[in-house]
C-alpha cells in the first residue's frame, strides 16, 4: 500500500489520528465558546458530549497506536500494521462523528466505531503477544 514500510505505515496512523485529536480538541473549544462555559461541563448536555467524546478518543488511542510501533519494531508484515490501523482509524472516525441518530435509537457510527475499537485492541494485543513469543 503505497509502498510505505511498517515504520511509515504505524506513522500514518498516527498522524491521520493525530488529526482527529485536534479536530476534536476544536470542537471541545467551539462549544466552551457558544456556551461561555470556561471550565466543566456545568451541566450542559452540549458540552458534556463535546468533552466526552475528546476525552474517549485520548483514553482509548495511545496504545493501539503506540501497539502499531510495537508491530513495526518487531518486524511485523506490513500489511499487518495496515490492518490494525485502518480499522481502528476508521472505527475512531465513526465513533466520534457517529453521536447522530433519530431520537431513540443508538447512533451506529458510535456503535461500530465502540465495537471495532474493542476487537482491536485485542487482536492488536495478541499479534503483539505472538510476535512477542512466535516471531
């Protein structure tokens, strides 16, 4: 896939979600504006969604991302790391764009983006762990 190494590859992602931090960093922002909330959430569902959603994407996208370096370093294929890293972006992407949804049914985006974030971290973990004791 464009020719990248496994080393380049893991650094797209991260840069892609590199992106996606920002972006909702800005967003966080925007809404603290309109709100003139400058500290919290002070109770507003708009802020509280706003925070949540940035917040979820830095709990959850150091260590897939640091997991693709893991991959790279170990001499894992580099389609390997393509894998693992287009999924997860994808999912991260559909998860924090995904909150949209009539009222009363659950926001698919958020859903699959919840999902495929789960399965991978998992496989990326036991790659690791067979890279790690296989090679």
């Amino acid at each position: 896939m464009f020719d990248l190494t496994a080393h380049e590859a893991a650094a797209l992602y991260l840069a892609l979600n590199m992106i996606l931090l920002f972006i909702l960093g800005y967003r966080t922002v925007k809404v603290r504006q309109s709100t003139g909330i400058g500290l919290g959430h002070a109770e507003n569902d708009d802020m509280m969604r706003a925070m949540r959603i940035h917040a979820n994407f830095a709990e959850y996208a150091p260590l897939p991302l640091l997991g693709l370096f893991a991959l790279s370093a170990m001499n894992a294929p580099v389609m390997v790391v393509h894998v693992f890293g287009g999924i997860f972006t994808l999912a991260r992407y559909a998860h924090c764009f995904g909150f949209t949804a009539p009222e009363g049914q659950r926001p698919t985006g958020r859903f699959y983006g919840t999902i495929f974030t789960g399965l991978i971290l998992l496989t990326e973990a036991l790659a690791l762990l067979y890279f790690v004791f296989v090679g």
